[in-house]
C-alpha cells in the first residue's frame, strides 16, 4: 500500500482580480523530500505556498499537507513556516520569540528549552539570545526564523526564498541545516530564484512560470533536456577575430566574454577538435579550454523562453 503524500496539490488555482496567479498547477511531494519551486518573482511560487499554508484560500482545486487538507489547524500544527519576510517580534529577544512558539504549539517546557538552545547553537545565534530582536541584521532574523520554525519539530518545512538577500554566512548557515534536516528525514518544500542553491539542495525540482509548471524533475534530468545549449570555451594568447570562430563546423554562436570566447554547440567533440585545427592553422597557442555542460538555469530558461511573467 502506498503511503500518503506529504504534499499533494490537485487543479490549484488562485485569481488576484484578473490576474491568474496560480494556473490550475498539480504536483505531489514525498515524505523526506527536499522538493523546489523554482521561478522568479511573480511566478506563483508564494502564492501556492501561502495557499498550503492556510495564509489564503485557493479559487479551485485541492490541496492536503500530510493527509490533511491544507491550511486547517491540524495541518499548520504540524508544519514549520519560514516565510519571505522574517516576522519575529522585534522587542523581544530572540529567547522570549522561541518561548513564545513553543507556548503556542504546546511544547512542554524543559523539551522547549532544550530546542531553543540547541537550535540557537546550531545556528550561531545563542550568543544573541538575549539581545532584542530589532537590533539583529537581517540574516541573524531570518537565522532566528528558522529557528521559530523548527523549535516545534514540525514534520514538513515550508521555506519562502529564505536566503534571498543574505550575507553569505547566513545562507551557509542555512543551507547546511536544510541538508541536516533533509537526512533527519524532514519533508521541505523550498521556493527559491536561485538556481545553484535549487542545484544544490533539491531532489527535485518544479519549475513554474506564470502560475504554470512548466516541468517537474530532478535537477540532473532537467540539465539533460536542453543539451543543445553546450559550449565550450577556450582562449588564446593573441588576438582572434570571432567572425573566424563563428565559421567552425557545427558552431552556432560565439560569444565573446573577457579575453574568452563561448561557442555554443549541438555537438562540443566536433568543436574542440575543430579549435584544435584552427589553433594550428592560425599558429595560436590556447591558454585555456573548458567543455561546458548545460546549466539549471539554461535549462530554465529554455523551459520558459518566450513567455512572461504575472506577478
């Protein structure tokens, strides 16, 4: 017998006046699955989040979270929010937040405590426990989110952008913890713009553009989907016109970038062996030579090229 979903969304659709903000997406997500929604801002990332999570109601369709239906008390009591923007109480400090949470979702005290600190050490904030919030950096408050997010141990995460805009200590903190939580056995549904981070944690990916998915896979099988975009990239210790470049069989565009040169290819054996010949014949030396595979966001961007974006 298979087991429940943790996330399954059916027909989801939501209307902001006339802008379709969430077009009738359907999308499950396993149990222990790190899963990205991955687009730009006005995609329809937050609003399906917000759907799940009982922030809003959708216009149609359905969604349940652990076998309950999405956004009803026994599906936020099991569920740890991270949202976009961090919204603990800034005159409190960041102890008396966690206290806070943990009388809310009915954690016993000492069980609390013992939470609260050791997610503070984890993520380098219980030095700080006692400072008010307000007089946090941004990455310290989102840290701190994070924290109010986990002192309940939910079984599912809801993660909005949470590195968007952080220091790069703070991103690492978090990023590390997501893969912890991830072997733990956490279900986390990430939404996120940025493709290295979707690369480096997700085990799967949707990618959604205008309130559509536009696919759904894992990261390596969406790289494979746009293999025409190789390109190899080489350079030289003279000069070179790309004009002489862009006539090499089976190149279909150079770009130049720096003292650099991409040429982007269906077939990158042919092209090397064909910058080897013209290397020879112009009496070059090449300085540098890469083979380039396609990229998640080459694979975004083909995926959703030619369209835009609804906010």
């Amino acid at each position: 017998m298979n087991s429940i979903p943790a996330i399954e969304v059916a027909n989801l659709t939501k209307y902001y006046g006339d802008i379709l903000a969430a077009d009738h997406i359907s999308f499950c997500v396993s149990k222990g699955e790190l899963f990205g929604f991955l687009g730009p801002n006005g995609a329809g990332k937050t609003t399906t989040v917000r759907i799940l999570t009982g922030i809003i109601k959708a216009d149609e369709g359905s969604a349940t979270v652990m076998g309950l239906p999405a956004g009803t008390l026994q599906a936020r009591q099991i569920a740890g929010i991270v949202p976009e923007q961090a919204n603990a109480y800034p005159d409190l400090s960041a102890w008396n937040n966690l206290m806070l949470m943990i009388e809310l979702y009915g954690v016993s005290g000492m069980e609390g405590k013992r939470r609260a600190e050791a997610l503070l050490k984890e993520l380098g904030l219980y030095g700080r426990k006692d400072d008010l919030v307000k007089r946090f950096s941004r990455g310290m408050k989102q840290r701190l989110i994070l924290c109010m997010a986990l002192v309940s141990d939910p079984q599912i995460l809801f993660l909005d952008e949470p590195t968007t805009g952080l220091d790069v200590q703070s991103t690492r903190l978090i990023r590390t913890m997501l893969r912890n939580l991830k072997q733990a056995g956490k279900t986390i549904l990430l939404t996120t713009h940025d493709m290295e981070e979707a690369n480096e944690l997700c085990d799967r990916v949707a990618i959604i553009n205008h309130g559509k998915i536009a696919a759904i896979d894992d990261p390596e099988k969406l790289r494979i989907t746009v293999n025409r975009l190789h390109s190899v990239e080489v350079s030289f210790d003279k000069p070179v016109a790309t004009e002489g470049l862009s006539e090499l069989p089976t190149v279909n565009k150079v770009e130049k970038l720096g003292d650099s040169f991409r040429l982007y290819t269906d077939d990158p054996c042919s092209v090397v062996a064909s910058v080897v010949d013209y290397t020879r014949a112009n009496s070059l030396v090449m300085v540098a030579l890469h083979v380039l595979s396609p990229s998640l966001e080459d694979a975004f961007v083909k995926l959703t090229e030619g369209k835009t974006y609804g906010s």
